[in-house]
C-alpha cells in the first residue's frame, strides 16, 4: 500500500488560475522523498492539500489507502505529522516539556505515559537538556529539533518537512537532515521534504521536480542529477558530492560519479 497517492491534483486559490496542475505521485510506505522546484512552483500548496488545510479543486489525494475527504481529514492528521519552515508559529507550550505534552493530551495518551515519551523523543533529537526551555528562546536549528520531537511523540506513519531547514545555517541544517535520516532508517516512518538543499535531495530514494504547478521530472537522484541543463534552468544545483566525484571521474581516478559525501568515502576506502 502506499503512503500518499496523489492523482490528477488541480487547485487554484482564486477559482480561476490552477497553480497545481494536473499533478500524480506516488509515494512508497517507508520511502524518503524530496520536493524541489522554484519559488512558486506549488510546493506547500501541495503540503497544505495533503494534511487538508487546502481542499483540491480536482483530482484526489489517498493517505495509506484512504482517500481524503471533509469527513476523514482530522483522522487522517493522526497519521500525518508536519514540519513548518517557521516552527514558532507551531509551539504552543511555555517549555520544551510542556509543548510536547500538550500534543500528547490533544491525542488522549494518558498522563502516565507521557513523561516517558517526552524523555524519549528529546532525546532522539538530542534536545534532553533543554526540556525546561522556553521553545521561543532556542536557536532555529534546536527549534526544528524540538517540533520534530512534538511530532515524534505523536509517531505519525507520515511526516512532511516544508522547507524545514531553508532558515539554517549549514551545520543546523546538516543536523536536521541527519535526524530525518535517522527517522526513515530506523523508525521506518514515511519521509516527504520539501527542499531547496540538493545535499537533502541527494540523502533521498526519490525526488519529484515541481515546475510552475506540474511535475517536470520524478524519479531517483541519480536520474534527476542526470538533468543537468534543467536543474540549471531551474536554478537548482547539483549536489558537492557529485560535482566533486564527476571531476575525479573524469581524470579517471574514480570509476563511478557519486551523489552523496558518503558514497564518495566508500569509494575512497576501497
Ligand atoms: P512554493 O512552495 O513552491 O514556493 P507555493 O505553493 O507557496 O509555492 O505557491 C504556488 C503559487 O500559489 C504561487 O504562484 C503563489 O504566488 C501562489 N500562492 C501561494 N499562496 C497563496 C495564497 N494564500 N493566495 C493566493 N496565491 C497563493
């Protein structure tokens, strides 16, 4: 069964003029997918439709077989977390702790439980000392630490990251990036990100390319990165990894090109 199956997805804001057009995807249970495209080309709309804060104008959206409607959305949004670009806006308590908890109560885990699963969550997110904290005050990185933390507790089957680490710097948004890995690889949890880091779309197994409301390509990252004229167009750059290991590919020192700083080092060990 698949996580999301989006097909022939239209929508527009003002009833006249679709910024998603026609769009169909699949998304594997237990996959890790990446959204990229320009600014504008339909990204969160397409975030907003999938956890029903939008309502398609055609076409239909299924959440692990179900096919979203008025009557099924708050259900679904059990099993549908999301990450916004500006967690602030979704803290709702005064501390770490507290924030966490109040997303438990809202899904009646009993209070007995919950101290457990706070300690739990934080930790995985490396964010343990920092319960007592006001969530406002932390920096932008600790703060998507903690609204992933929120979202874990609830242990969605999908989480949906928009544009989660744009605001970062490059070592908050390495350490976000590694945590969402470490959700797919070892929780199993569905991944969907919307990005503009390609070192992000290099990480996942399947990449869909928005293009002004449609999709342009979809596919693995080494069959996008193979686009190279288009990703330019679209000002989308190719991955460190990859430049780097196509330059050793081309002096003939390495055999393959590479998308990832890990497989670059595999190859370097061997
Ligand atoms: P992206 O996330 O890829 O930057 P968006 O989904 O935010 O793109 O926007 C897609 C299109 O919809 C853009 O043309 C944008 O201007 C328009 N749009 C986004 N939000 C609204 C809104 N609330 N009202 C009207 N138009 C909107």
């Amino acid at each position: 069964m698949s996580a999301v199956e989006v097909s022939h997805l239209s929508f527009s804001y003002d009833g006249q003029n679709d910024v998603i057009k026609d769009v169909s995807f699949e998304i594997p249970k237990g996959s890790y997918t990446t959204i990229v495209g320009h600014n504008g080309s339909g990204k969160s709309t397409i975030a907003k439709l999938l956890i029903g804060l939008l309502k398609a104008k055609s076409g239909e959206i299924k959440i692990l077989g179900n096919t979203l409607n008025e009557e099924n959305v708050y259900s679904l949004r059990n099993h549908v977390g999301i990450v916004f670009q500006n967690p602030d806006n979704q803290f709702i308590g005064s501390t770490v702790a507290d924030d966490i908890a109040f997303g438990l109560e809202n899904h009646c885990v009993p209070q007995e439980q919950m101290q457990a699963i706070i300690e739990d969550v934080a930790a995985r997110v490396n964010m343990s000392d920092f319960l007592d904290s006001e969530p406002t005050k932390l920096s932008g990185g600790q703060k998507q630490r903690v609204a992933i933390a929120g979202i874990l507790a609830i242990a969605p089957d999908i989480i949906i990251f928009d544009e989660s680490t744009s605001m970062l710097d490059p070592q908050g948004k390495a350490s976000i990036n590694e945590q969402i890995q470490k959700l797919h690889d070892e929780r199993n949890i569905t991944i969907l990100s919307i990005t503009h880091d390609m070192e992000e779309v290099a990480q996942s197994e399947y990449v869909i390319v928005l293009k002004d409301g449609k999709v342009e390509m979809q596919g693995t990252p080494k069959q996008i990165f193979e686009h190279k004229g288009k990703l330019k167009e679209m000002k989308l750059e190719l991955p460190f990894a990859l430049s780097f290991s196509e330059k050793l590919k081309n002096e003939g020192i390495f055999k393959d090109s590479y998308c990832t700083l890990d497989e670059v080092v595999n190859e370097l060990c061997q």
